[in-house]
C-alpha cells in the first residue's frame, strides 16, 4: 500500500485507535507490527521515569500482582581465593 493511501487510512481511524485497542498491520497476509496509542505503548512499557525512586517502580509493576513467586537462593556463592 502506498505511503499516501496508508496515511489517509491511519488519519481516518486515528480518533477511534484507542477505543479498538491495538490494531495488527500484516505484511503479505503475516503480522509484522502493531499500532496501540501511546497511552497503552507506555503502560507496556512501564519505564522508570527520571528521579523515580526504586521502590516506586517496582511498586508500580505489572508484574506486582501477578502471583509470581520468586525464591532467593541461599547459596553464598564462590568460595572466596586470596592470592
């Protein structure tokens, strides 16, 4: 599809995108990108912002309630060699 034509299309159904969520783009009949807004782009992405603390990013994770447990290892690790 040419450049202009598909334009046009995304101009048309820009105001409606976040609404239908996010759109799949095929490249001869195989998916090959996806548009969401930008909203949805940044709560995926969940970036630590500049001067956020930690614990605040972590607090604020998706993956927080998720019910994944994650054990620590008790092992101390390498024995220590002083040269």
């Amino acid at each position: 599809m040419a450049t202009a034509t598909c334009k046009k299309s995304f101009e048309r159904s820009g105001p409606q995108r976040p609404q239908r969520g996010a759109q799949a783009i095929t490249l001869h009949g195989k998916p090959s990108a996806v548009v969401i807004s930008f909203d949805e782009y940044n709560k995926a992405m969940n970036v630590r912002k500049p001067g956020e603390p930690l614990s605040s990013f972590f607090h604020n994770s998706p993956l927080r309630n998720s019910g994944i447990e994650l054990k620590r290892s008790k092992d101390s690790g390498r024995n220590e060699v002083i040269l």
